[in-house]
C-alpha cells in the first residue's frame, strides 16, 4: 500500500480575509475630506440664506441696526410697489423671449454640426466661444454701441438705436442671451450623438423623410435633454442681470422697459440702501423660481421620453 505524500504548500492554513476598517473609522474619514465643502456650504450659502430671511422681515438700511417689521416688506411689495410689477411684468417677458429663441439657435446650429464630417472641433469652440465671454460686462457694453444709435443695427435697418426704444431695447437684452447659445448646444450635440442611427434607417424604410424623422425620432430620443437645457435656462434667465444692466446702462430705462427682477432688487438694496426690502424680493424670487421649477418637472411626465419604460 503506498502512501501520497501531501505536499507542504496544502498544509498551509488559508490566507486570512483583510481586516476591514471599523465603520465608524471609514465614515470619520469621509467627512475628513468632505468637511471643506460642508464648511462652505454652511459659512458661504446656509448661513448667508438664513441672515437673508431674518432681513427680509426688518427694515435695515446697511448702516443702521435691522428694525423687526415683520411682514411689511412682502405688503408693499405686492400693494404699494407699481415698479415692482413692471419689473416683474419685464423678466417674465424676458424669459418668455430668451429661453424659446436661445433653445431652438441651440438645436439648429448642434443638428448642424452633427452632419459635418470636417472641421466639428473648430466650429463647436467657436460657437461656444460667445457662453463664456456673453456674460461679461465688457461684452455687454459692446453689445450697447451695436443696437445704440449710430451703431451697425442702426445702420442696416435703419431703425434707430434699439437701447432708446422702449419697444426695442428688453428684445436687444434678449438677444445678448439668445447669442450665448453654446453651453445648451454642446449639451444638444451629445444627446443627438447617443441616439442608434437604426431608428433613422427604420424610419427611412417607412418612408419617413428628414423633417418626420426629426418629429418622430430625433425630439422624441432627444426630450430628455431637451427638459435638462429648459430648466437651466429658465433658472437662469429669471436671474439675469448683467446685459440688463449694462444695456440700461444701470437705469432699466427707457421707462422702465429693462428694469428687470434682479435690477430693480439691486436698486432697492445697494442704490436705495433698502437691504430689508431688498432681502424679502430675493425670498420671493427663489419661490417663484422654485414653483416654476416644480411645473417644469409635473409637466414633463406628458412630453419627456425615455429608452427604457422602467425610468420614466
């Protein structure tokens, strides 16, 4: 009877498992690394916020300590105040215009740079270029001496500076946004470089031709990123100030046609020195914001398509 020799590597225990940290050591390191955001987001947003909200209830003037007024603020606001309702009046109209225009140039010039075969880096810069320089000031004042009298709008179509039209000048500050259309198109030409060419081939073979296969596969497949640029640009365009302000050249002028939201806060705090007001018209903003927002997404279960059923 002969024996098998078991070799000297099987007799050698299992490796042990590598001890695990404790839980408590691993979260105590997270918040390590998380602690500066934590920090900034309470010193430079959280706290500011709640000052914001405890002045909006006082009348303060920035020299002088908050008096406690309680809801007086938010009562003239909505009773006494008839340029606040122009100004609320202006950047509905504002967004109204900007947001619709900006979009659809957006989506135009990114189903445009799709098609091309040559030269798609160069162009998408260049078209992009405009999102990170437009909200400049130096940009907007530029902008102002284009639609300004004498300028080249004037001379093309002869109708005058657009910045002393009261009719003209909220469409000539639209325009400066409508002209930062890059950040939504780049946003545009991933999603149309995600949707399968076999739905195009499919409809092609139906005999779909190129204006119903954009209705029926490219606005369909491209909703949802149409929905993200929607609510991003109206979240912005309720916050717009500069173009506005530069424009007007700081005045929301002609009678009051560019006195936008943002403006007119601006004015009544650091120009009238009314900060308490001024607080209680940043509150209402972010509500109205916040409301418009919460539609936005009720709404999108209608038109907002996904690949898959299980995601909508």
């Amino acid at each position: 009877m002969t024996t098998t020799a078991i070799p000297p590597e099987a007799k050698r225990a299992p490796a042990a498992a590598p001890r695990r940290r404790p839980r408590r050591e691993r979260e105590g390191a997270a918040w390590v690394f998380l602690s500066p955001w934590v920090l900034g987001a309470i010193v430079l947003t959280l706290l500011p916020m709640a000052v914001s909200l405890y002045l909006s209830f006082t009348d303060y003037d920035l020299f002088n300590p908050p008096k406690w007024v309680g809801l007086r603020n938010y009562t003239q606001m909505f009773t006494e105040d008839p340029r606040y309702w122009r100004s609320v009046v202006t950047t509905l109209t504002y967004v109204v215009i900007a947001v619709p225009l900006q979009l659809a140039l957006a989506l135009v010039v990114a189903l445009a740079l799709k098609g091309m075969k040559r030269g798609k880096a160069f162009y998408r810069s260049a078209f992009y270029a405009p999102s990170l320089l437009g909200a400049s000031m130096s940009i907007a004042l530029v902008w102002r001496a284009v639609f300004n009298d004498g300028g080249p709008v004037d001379n093309l179509l002869g109708t005058g500076g657009w910045v002393n039209k009261p009719g003209f000048a909220l469409l000539a500050v639209a325009l400066l946004t409508v002209w930062q259309f890059g950040a939504p198109m780049v946003i545009f030409l991933a999603g149309l470089q995600q949707i399968p060419a076999e739905l195009y081939e499919a409809a092609a073979v139906d005999g779909a031709g190129k204006w119903r296969q954009f209705l029926s596969v490219t606005v369909p497949m491209l909703s949802p990123v149409l929905f993200f640029n929607l609510v991003l640009q109206t979240i912005q365009a309720f916050q717009v100030f500069t173009p506005a302000f530069a424009v007007s050249a700081g005045k929301g002028g002609p009678a009051d046609s560019t006195l936008v939201y943002t403006m007119y806060l601006y004015d009544r705090g650091f120009v009238a020195s009314h900060m308490g007001y001024a607080s209680a018209m940043a509150w209402v903003l972010l509500l109205v914001i916040g409301i418009v927002t919460a539609v936005l997404f009720r709404t999108s279960r209608s038109w907002v398509f996904y690949a898959s059923e299980g995601d909508r």
